[in-house]
C-alpha cells in the first residue's frame, strides 16, 4: 500500500481560511480535492488538528433547510 503524503502547512492554512468564510467541511473537501487530491476524512483530521468544529454549522444548515422547506 502507498503511503499517504504528508499534509502541508499551506493546506492546514487552506482549510483555516476557507472555515472562516464560512465554508462547511464537505465544500472545503470539494475545493481542495481537485487542487490538492485530499479527501474529506483528511479535511476532517486536518480540521481536528486546527481545533475547527463543523457541528456548529450542521446545526445552522439543518434550520435554514428546514426554513426552506417549509
């Protein structure tokens, strides 16, 4: 088996940024997979790594849907 390449400081940088723009962690896996060829489970350890949670924001998607919705 490959051994997985080693993340960068500047991808730990990417996934900060875009989290402050608001960016939820499967639009951040979406914007970097192509550039980058990361996963969403690495999106999530490098998250975990930077002390950035996304559950806050489920919360807030699963209301505007709901609004939405309704």
């Amino acid at each position: 088996m490959a051994k997985a390449k080693p993340v960068t400081d500047q991808e730990r940088e990417t996934v900060r940024k875009l989290h402050v723009e608001g960016l939820g962690r499967n639009a951040i896996a979406i914007a970097i997979a192509k550039q980058l060829k990361r996963s969403g489970q690495t999106i999530s350890e490098i998250a975990g790594e930077l002390g950035i949670s996304f559950a806050a924001r489920a919360g807030q998607d699963a209301a505007a849907t709901e609004v939405r919705c309704t």
